[in-house]
C-alpha cells in the first residue's frame, strides 16, 4: 500500500560506524565482456596504497576516470571524508574536510553536483543526505533537513531519490526534494540500490536471515517482483547496461543475466591479485571497482 508523509526525524540513528572501522582497499580492473558469460579483466591498479591500512570504501565512478569514495583512519579516530582520484592524471583531491563523516558518494543527474550521507558532529550522529558541489564552492546543505536515519541513497530522476532509512527493521523509501516528502515502501531491505535500464529500481529485500532476493520495483506502480535470489550470503551488486547483475562471495566474481539465465555463474576469481573478500563493487564503462575488505 503507498503511504505518503511528510518528512519527520526518524527516531533512529542507523550508526554506519562503530569505534573501530574494517580495513579496506579499492582496487580498480579495466573490464571487457566478449561474450555473455566471457569476462576479461586487466590492467589492475591499487588505489588506496596512501591508506592501506584504514577504511576505503564505498567507490562510486563520476565519469571513466574518476572515481569518487570514502577514506579514513580505521581506528575511528579521524572523521572519514570524501577523495577523489583522476585516474587518467594519477591525483588525488580530498573533496571534504570537517568535523562530520561522509560516506557513499553518489554523482546527481545535475551534473555539477554530488550527494553523500553525512554523519554530523552533533553529539548524536545524525545522518542526513547532503550535497555539495563539485568545484567546493560552498560546504553543501542538507537535502531533507527533518529526515534524519539515512544510511544509503540511490537516485532514479532528478526530484526522487531511493533511501535506505533505517530502523527495525529498515525500510524503503522514496524521496521527492521539490516537496520534501518521503514515501514509505517496503520493509526488511539491503544497503545496494541500483537503478536499472528500464529506469526502475533493483534493491535488495531481505525476507529472513537466509533468504535474500534482488527485487524490481516499477515506479509507476509502486510494485516489486522477484529478479533472483542473490549469491549467498552477499548483498552488494551493480547491474550493467545489458542487465547483467554482478555480485561477489570472497574473492570470486559471478554474473546472472536477467532473462538469460537460470542462475549465477562464476566469471572471475581475483585471489592471485591477493583480494579476498570483495564487498562493494562499482562499474563504469570498461571499469570495475572492487572493495576488498581485511
């Protein structure tokens, strides 16, 4: 049933960061698929070795070469902040810098400007969805100011976005930032939220501890349907252009083809690379960002 409200500050804190942080590295493969079930990847580049030993993730491409992610020290210490890797030129630009964590960088259909979920410096870890622009000329401003409990965001147009609001259990929502409303899907979700070719969304729904399925959710009706159950045990994926779902489980890489095909099918193992837990992913065109965590 569609339920419509008004934004009102969420009674939880969805807390992304404990004291301690997991040590993670984002490496990046130029990716080539020759066939259906055919993957080549090259050219692997690590690109955390400023940081290898703390906190990077969450890596989101804004064009072929640049590519955008969270990084900061994995004891907690530190607020974790915004960089930015050309990797065409080899720089690096740290994009935030204050007091509060920002995390998930996502780039806006407008293309100056880029969002994250930043845990404010408030004394009770606020989380909001913010955006900033590119060139720094301003320190952004929130984008819901009364919504609070954002942990992820994807977005489908340029007034809705898709968020991971949390609480028990955590819920689906759709965001329209021309009346600041939020509107109330479903329940029991994931953290991946991709948008899809047909301009629908795919989510993630968790319906017990072990059953977990990719869902289509038609946003004209408001309806989900079952894509296919995920690869165990893991929650993150991204979908390509052909509607070609990828997900990971350790250090192996599968594929599941909607329409095509009846189940997952391996197409890369990275272990020789010294990856062995892939957690976040994030594609581009002939690129792909793995997240290994330790």
């Amino acid at each position: 049933m569609r339920k419509t409200i008004i934004l009102l500050t969420c009674i939880f804190c969805y807390k992304i960061v404990l004291a301690q942080l997991p040590v993670t590295n984002i490496y990046v493969f130029d990716m080539k698929q020759e066939s259906d079930s055919s993957f080549i990847f090259t050219n692997p580049k690590f690109l955390t070795g400023f940081n290898s030993d703390g906190y990077n993730n969450q890596p989101a491409f804004f064009s072929n070469d640049e590519i955008y992610f969270t990084s900061g020290e994995a004891s907690g210490a530190t607020p974790t902040n915004i960089y930015a890797l050309d990797l065409k030129n080899r720089t690096k630009t740290q994009v935030t810098r204050s007091e509060d964590k920002e995390y998930s960088p996502t780039s806006l259909i407008a293309p100056f400007y880029f969002s994250c979920i930043r845990q404010e410096a408030d004394g009770k870890n606020t989380q909001r969805l913010w955006v900033f622009p590119k060139d720094r000329s301003s320190k952004g401003e929130p984008i819901f100011p009364d919504a609070t409990g954002i942990g992820y965001h994807c977005w489908l147009n340029e007034e809705e976005v898709a968020l991971f609001v949390v609480g028990e259990p955590h819920k689906l929502a759709i965001g329209n930032t021309s009346d600041k409303s939020l509107e109330v899907l479903t329940s029991n979700i994931g953290r991946s939220m991709n948008l899809l070719s047909n301009g629908n969304l795919a989510y993630v729904h968790k319906a017990t501890e072990t059953n977990w399925t990719i869902k289509e959710l038609d946003l004209e009706s408001r309806r989900s349907t079952t894509i296919v159950s995920t690869v165990t045990e893991s929650e993150d994926f991204v979908v390509l252009p052909n509607n070609t779902f990828l997900m990971a489980q350790g250090s192996k890489l599968y594929k599941y083809r909607s329409g095509y095909d009846t189940k997952w099918f391996m197409v890369a193992d990275f272990s020789k690379q010294g990856i062995k837990h892939i957690t976040r992913i994030a594609v581009s065109e002939g690129r792909i960002a793995l997240v290994d965590i330790k």
